[in-house]
C-alpha cells in the first residue's frame, strides 16, 4: 500500500513526488510518456532553449555598436534544435535520477482510477493501492472549431511545430497568448515572416495594458491583427475578420496556438463523484476534488496553467498529505498556502515581460483607489549599457492608497522573469510600499528600477 499515487509525471506530478519522498511517504508515480511531462518535453525548456538561441543571434548580429565585429554571423536551425533536444534529454534524466535519490516507484504506463484508493495500469494490468491520489494529467494542445484545421498538412500545434526540420519562410499563428507571442519572437528573430491573428481586442490579455504596449514596440518585425476572428482555413491560407472587412494571409505554415485543454476523463471521473467542468476537475484551495483522498493539480485543474504554479500545488499537496498521515492534521490547520492570487508569469523572448498581482485595470475594476508609476527602462544604467539607447521596457508598479500595500508589479525589461520572484513574495507577504523602498537593490542592476517605482510611488501618495 502506498500512502500517495500520483498519475502523470510533469511539473506538478514530479514536484509533488520529489516531496513527498522528502517528507517520507511511500509514493508512486506513474507516467505514460516521458518524466517532465509538457514542461520539460513540449514546453517551457525547449522553447526557452530556442529563444536563448536567436537571442544570442540577435546579439551577434546587433554587436556592431557595442565595440564587437562578428562577421558571418549565421543562424544553424538544425544546430539549434539540436542543442535544444541535448537540453531536453540532460534535464529529463535528472528527473529520473531525482526520483531515484527519493526512492519514488516509478511506473512506465497510463494510469486509471479504478475506485478511490485503487489506480490500474493499463499497459502491465498492475493495480496499486494508496491511500492518496494526486491527478497530475496536465493539458495538451486543443484544436478550435476552424473549418479547413484538420488533414491539413500546413497546420502545427505548440508539439508539432518543435519537431520541424527547417525554418518556414513565413507562419501565421492563431492565438496571441504566451505560447503564441514566445514562437512569434523566436520565429521572427530568426528570420520567419511572421504574422499573428487574435481575436481579443489585444494580445497578451492578462498582461497590463500599458506593459503590451511597451512590449509591442520592440516588436515590429511582426504583423499582429486584434479583434480579428478567424473564419476558416484553406490550404495556407488564413481567411479572417478585422473590423468587419474580411483578410486573408498566406503562409507557409500555420501555428494554432489559441488554447490547452486538460487531459481528463469527465464522464469516468463524474461518474466517481469527482466534480468536473470542461476546463478540468474542480478542486478546492487545498487542491482537494469532490472525492475524499482524491486530489488535483496542475494543468488538469484548469485553476493556472504555469509550470511553477503546477509545482507549487504538488508541492502543497504532499505536505497536506504528510500532515493527514502523520499528524492527523486537516489542510486548513496547517501553515501552508497555495498563493492563489500572487502566482507570477513570464513572457519569454526579447524583451522579457513578468508580472504579478492585479493589473492596472483589474485594481480599477474592483473600486480600488491606487496610485501607480511607470518608469522607462531608459533611465535604467544597466539597461542603457547593455540596450543601447533604442530599447525599450518599463517597470509599473500599482499601491493601494488607502493600505499603501503593494498589489501589482509589471515588468517589460531583461531578466525580468530572474527578478519577479522577489515581487511575489513582497505582495504575497502583504510588502508596503516603504518595504520596497527601504530594500536595498544592488547598483547597477536593471532591478533597480522596482526600486525607483516604489519611491516613485511614495511621491504619489505624498501629493
Ligand atoms: C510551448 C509551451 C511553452 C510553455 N512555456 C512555459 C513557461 O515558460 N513557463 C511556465 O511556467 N509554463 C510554460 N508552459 C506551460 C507548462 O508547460 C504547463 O503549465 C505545465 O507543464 C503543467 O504541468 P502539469 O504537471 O500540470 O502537466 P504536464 O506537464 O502536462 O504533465 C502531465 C503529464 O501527465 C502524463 N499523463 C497524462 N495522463 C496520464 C495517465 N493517465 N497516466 C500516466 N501519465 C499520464 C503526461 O504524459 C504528462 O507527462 C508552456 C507550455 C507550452 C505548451
């Protein structure tokens, strides 16, 4: 009997394992494909590892002005997705080496729950007992409606699209979330044409306003269209709506990137009693579902779909599961909380964006009254040494005036993704203000400037 089962292998099933076993329990993981799961396989690694690549491209290319010649200077596609699969397979090993050293059973097959405390492997017929189990499925790529998507030879998905052998002279993506705005930098620096269709009125939608527009200043290489539905797919061809005039763009390739869905069973889990809605299985703030002993993370929960928040839940999980089994000690009484509303997010690429907490307009909406300050990355020394006088970025940060209680930071600078980390504790430690000004950041680093938009602040709050 093990005290915990965990079904699927990403970041939040390996983190919660990786915990668990710290903590002592007898745990199981079952992974059908590879350990990682999307995370380090499909998604955040290998895409990080592309865009560090014609990052370094741009830079040699750009070298000119900050004292460097490099001549020839050429991008190897295959190279580089060579160098991004070597990534892959290092960091996918140490997951299996991580497993070892915390004494985990991993099993290599697709996991069933069969009743609450029994899970089948369906590859083997073995069935485990525990006395937990933790859902960590994750999402996959899903496919809109469009008529002309399916047995179309010209059409990717964030999986596929890591498998090409060559760089396409021109791609249109579909959908200007993270995952489509991260393939269009990497596209477009390498030397793509590139196009992007949103329908939303802008692209990035969780991000403050003023931060994408700051960010799609340093992207005019590429061609965006808002507000503009996607009617149908013929062959290469991209047929939308704009402002009521119908467009078409042709493209070699045709990247869908307009959302993930969970990778569940609704009617099996239903009719177990686990409460489900399409976007996955229901949990609580202790990521617990509707069946006792039966608990859910990650991406399959629909609640955040972010590799550290996946960890962060599994992470939790196995520490409420340790205080159940060792101390008889419900979640609720115990320390630890998932930070639902301070989970950070990064937009990799060239500029890096990275925020946390409330966005200008969500603070408006909630009759928050708020003093904010944006402030240029130009005034930023480490900035301008390493930018040069054309780039752009900002850092905004948002206060409550009436708490003086920091409630949102919003980065469009390099290393910002590096930086957040310490803007989440801050909100998620309730950090006035004064906190931030009264910290001291080391000079000359671009972070600094979170530094000049708290003092910033101050001035706000003092008129
Ligand atoms: C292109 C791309 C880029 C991304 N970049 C970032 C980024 O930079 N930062 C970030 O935070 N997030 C990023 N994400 C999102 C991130 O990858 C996911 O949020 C994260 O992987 C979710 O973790 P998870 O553990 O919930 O699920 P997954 O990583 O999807 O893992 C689930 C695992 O469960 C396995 N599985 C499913 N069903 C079963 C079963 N029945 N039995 C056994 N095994 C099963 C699957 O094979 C899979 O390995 C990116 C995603 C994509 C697609």
């Amino acid at each position: 009997m093990f005290d915990v089962i965990i079904i699927g292998g990403g970041p939040g099933g390996y983190v919660a394992a990786e915990e668990a076993g710290l903590l002592g329990l007898k745990t199981a993981l079952i992974e059908k494909d590879a350990l990682g799961g999307t995370c380090l396989n499909r998604g955040c690694i290998p895409t990080k590892s592309m865009l560090n690549s014609v990052k370094l491209y741009k830079h040699a290319q750009h070298s000119g002005q900050f004292g460097i010649t490099a001549e020839h200077v050429a991008l190897d596609f295959s190279a580089l997705m060579n160098w991004k699969n070597q990534s892959v397979t290092k960091l996918v090993s140490g997951i299996e080496f991580l497993m070892k050293k915390h004494s985990i059973t991993v099993y290599k097959g697709t996991g069933t729950i069969l009743e609450p405390h029994k899970v089948s492997i369906a590859e083997t017929g073995e069935v485990l007992e525990g006395k937990h189990i933790i859902i960590a499925s994750g999402s996959e790529p899903a496919l809109p409606p469009i008529p002309g998507i399916k047995d179309n030879d010209c059409i990717l998905t964030s999986d596929s699209i890591l498998t090409i052998q060559a760089l396409p002279a021109s791609l249109c993506i579909i959908g200007g979330g993270v995952i489509g705005m991260e393939f269009a930098n990497f596209f477009a620096s390498a030397g793509t044409e590139v196009h992007v269709i949103e329908m939303l009125p802008e692209i990035l939608p969780f991000m403050d306003g003023e931060a994408v527009s700051v960010y799609k200043r340093t992207l005019r290489t590429i061609d965006i269209h808002t507000g503009a539905k996607v009617l149908e797919i013929k062959d290469n061809s991209v047929i939308f709506e704009e402002q009521g005039t119908q467009n078409t763009i042709t493209a070699e390739k045709i990247l869908i990137a307009t959302g993930r869905k969970a990778v569940f069973d609704k009617s099996q889990y239903e009719a177990m009693g686990i409460a489900c809605t399409n976007k996955g299985i229901t949990v609580d703030d202790y990521c617990r579902t509707s069946v006792p002993g039966i608990w859910a993370i990650g991406d399959v929960t629909g609640r955040a779909q972010l590799a550290h928040t996946a960890s962060a839940m599994g992470r939790a999980v196995s520490l409420f599961i340790a205080g159940i089994e060792k101390r008889n000690e419900k979640p609720e009484a115990s320390r630890i909380r998932i930070p639902w509303n301070y989970f950070p997010w990064v937009v990799y690429g060239e500029p890096e964006c990275a925020g946390v907490g409330m966005t200008e307009a969500q603070a408006i909406a909630s009759g928050m009254e708020i003093v904010k300050a944006s402030i240029p990355a130009r005034s930023n020394g480490r900035f301008l040494v390493e930018q040069g006088q054309t780039g752009h970025g900002l850092c905004k940060m948002l206060v409550d005036k009436r708490t003086e209680v920091v409630i949102g930071v919003h980065l469009v600078l390099p290393y910002a993704g590096e930086m957040i980390w310490g803007m989440q504790y801050a909100l998620a430690h309730g950090a006035t203000v004064y906190d931030i000004a009264q910290t001291v950041f080391p000079h000359p680093t671009v972070s600094e400037i979170i530094h000049d938009a708290a003092i910033a602040c101050i001035g706000e709050l003092h008129h």
